[in-house]
C-alpha cells in the first residue's frame, strides 16, 4: 500500500440490479470459467504516502510552553 491514490475493487453481487456504471468491468479468468463483475475507482490523493504527507505537515515545528517560552520540536519525519 502507497503511493498518492486509493483503489477501490469489489464484486457487485450477480442479481444487483445496477445499469451500465463508467466504474463496471467484467473480469474473465480465462478458462476457469470464472467470470466477475467488479466496481472499480481510484481516489487520487488518498494513498498511505499522501496521507502521511499531509499528516507530518500538520505537526507542529514549535512548542509554546505555559510561561511563553517557544521550544523547537525535533521530528524526524520532518528534517
């Protein structure tokens, strides 16, 4: 898992009574006679690389302590 998108697959049911959908793909293996219909999509910008991304932004470079002293916070995902 990673990267900057999502993928979502999963079998939509064979009695579901769904109409051609742009995100439907017949899948065939071959000759095992084993035929799906899957709903597929992707969400860019929602992988586990991005997500981490866009949390480490969020974490603070500074700290403020109770008598207003600033304190630099050392992460080390962030240097």
């Amino acid at each position: 898992m990673g990267g900057g998108s999502m993928q979502i697959a999963f079998e939509v049911p064979k009695d579901a009574n769904i109409s051609k959908h742009e995100n439907l793909a017949h899948v065939s293996l071959g000759s095992t006679g084993l035929d799906y219909d899957l709903f597929v999509t992707t969400h860019l910008g929602f992988g586990a690389n991005e997500a981490l991304r866009r949390h480490i932004d969020t974490l603070p470079i500074t700290d403020e302590t109770i008598s207003g002293e600033k304190t630099i916070i050392a992460v080390a995902c962030k240097t």
